[in-house]
C-alpha cells in the first residue's frame, strides 16, 4: 500500500473518488462554458489586470504546467503503480507526459513577447493542471484495466494515431504564431500555412484533436472529462480569436473558420 491508498479504506474507495473528481470536471466544464458565454478567458490578447497582478508570461506558463509534469512524475515514481507493467497503460501515460513534457519545459521558453498573464488565470491553470494530472494518471496507473490486447483495437489504433496527429498540428501551428514576430514586435499579423488555411485557430483544433483521441484510446471518464473541458474552453477561444481577426484585418481570409476545417 502507497501513501495515497493509505488515505482509503479501500481501492474500490479510491477508484470511487476518481470517477467523482472525473464527473466534477465536466460539471465544472458547463460551468465554464456558460462563463465563457460572457468573458473570454484573461490571457493573452484578452489579458487584464482586472483579474490580479500581471506575471510574466514564460514564468506563468512554466509554473502553471509545471504540476501536470511533477504530480505523474511523483505517482509513477514514488507510489506503488500497479498497472503501469501493462503496454496499453504505459503508451497512455507516455501520450500525457509526452504533451506536458512540450509544454512545460519546451513551450514556455519559445514564446515571443506573449502578453503578461494575469494572477487568477494563472491560479486557476495551477489547480486544474495539478488537478488533472493527478486524475489521469493515478487512474492510469493504478486502476485502468483493458483487455490483453486493446492496443490492437481499432478504438485504440485510431484514437492514437487521433492524439499524434492533434498533436503535431498544435506544435506545427503554435510554431507558425510565434514566428509572426519578430524580435522585439509584440503585434497581430494574419497566421498562415499549416491548418491556418483553414481555421483561425490551428493550435486549438490540434489540441482539442488531440485529447479526443487520447480519451477513444483511453475509453474513461476520466479521459473523456479532459477532453470534454479542453473542447469548452478552446472552443470558445477559437471563437472569440476568429470574431477578433474580423474585426481588426480588413483582408482577413473570407474563407477560414473559427475552428473546425470546413464547418465552423
Ligand atoms: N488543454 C487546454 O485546456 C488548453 C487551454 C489553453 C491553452 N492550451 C494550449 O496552450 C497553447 C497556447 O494557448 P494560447 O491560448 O495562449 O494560444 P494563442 O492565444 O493562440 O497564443 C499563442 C501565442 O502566440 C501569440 N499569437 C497568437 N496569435 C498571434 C498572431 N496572430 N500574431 C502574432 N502572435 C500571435 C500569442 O501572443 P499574445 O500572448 O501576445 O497574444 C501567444 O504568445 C496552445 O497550444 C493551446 O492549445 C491548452
């Protein structure tokens, strides 16, 4: 028994806290998206200092993922982690600190005069990285159970190759965004290339992708409850990206949508 178990009279008890934590994320998810109906999300282009004291924007991302790195890293390395001998569970794992590992030792560091963050946003991206990366990846390792061969089913197959490829367009797209600026430019200029061609915002298609995929392979709530939340607040985003790009570029392309090729 591990220092977490230890807090549970059982592990029926322990997988019982996870599914609640999973079903609170997505209550959380409508209660977002309802909020997100009339504020968008203070970073970035909408940062403000309404929302606290501004941080530096490569410290605040840094610290803010930093938890979805460290809280796995801790699970897997200093609690018992009975299910990670098994192929399905390890290439689960390895698909959520591979996409934390980018973004918080990689990402922070490559961004070009982004906006401060303000306090609360930062805050609330600490609890929900921490959060998350908790429930993940102490269901994974410590409770998910598939079939001996699941990663040869089709759901699996396909939701894999869903995450790589989600995965790809959001490093490929952000790649694009910070090489509109030069250095020293903190300005907007028109994204192009890539899934730019086609949506306004390319990164969140890719990362929205990317988690569905993740949560076909993983077939949980708990991977259903992050992909649902990732789709609520960078949808909302997107949306609010596109209307913004309208606004401020007369030349802006008429054809591109917010978010998905071709639909929206
Ligand atoms: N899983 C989740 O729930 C979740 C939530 C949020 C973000 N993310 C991911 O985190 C990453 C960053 O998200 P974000 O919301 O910060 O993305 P974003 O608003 O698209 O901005 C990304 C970076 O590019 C710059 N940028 C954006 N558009 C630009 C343009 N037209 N011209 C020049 N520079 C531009 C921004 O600078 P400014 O700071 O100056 O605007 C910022 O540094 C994305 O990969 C996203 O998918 C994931």
């Amino acid at each position: 028994m591990d220092s977490i178990s230890a807090l549970f009279s059982s592990p029926e008890e322990e997988q019982y806290v996870l599914d609640c934590m999973a079903y609170f994320m997505i209550l959380m998810a409508a209660c977002t998206f309802v909020c997100l109906l009339f504020v968008n999300a203070a970073y970035g282009r909408y940062s403000s200092s309404k929302y606290g004291f501004l941080i530096n924007v490569k410290l605040a991302w840094f610290i803010q993922e930093l938890p979805a790195f460290l809280v796995p890293v801790y699970l897997l390395v200093w609690t018992s982690s009975r299910k990670t001998s098994l192929l399905a569970n390890q290439l689960l794992i390895a698909m959520f600190l591979c996409h934390y590992t980018q973004r918080t030792f990689i990402y922070p560091f490559l961004i070009r005069e982004g906006k401060p963050t303000p306090f609360l946003s930062f805050f609330l991206a600490v609890i929900f990285c921490a959060y998350n990366g908790f429930m993940q990846i102490r269901y994974l390792s410590h409770y998910a159970e598939y079939p001996a061969d699941w990663v040869t089913n089709p759901c699996f197959i396909a939701g894999s190759l869903l995450w790589l490829c989600g995965w790809l367009i959001n490093l490929h797209s952000d790649h694009i965004l910070r090489n509109l600026r030069g250095p020293g430019e903190s300005g907007y200029k028109i994204p192009r290339g890539g899934m730019f061609e086609y949506v306004s915002a390319a990164n969140y298609f890719g990362e929205i992708t990317e988690w569905t995929g993740f949560a076909l392979a993983g077939q949980s709530v708990h991977s259903a409850a992050f992909a649902i939340f990732t789709t609520v607040v960078l949808s909302s985003r997107a949306f609010a990206h596109h209307k913004w790009y309208l606004a401020k570029f007369e030349d802006y392309p008429k054809t591109r949508k917010a978010l998905l090729p071709f639909v929206v």
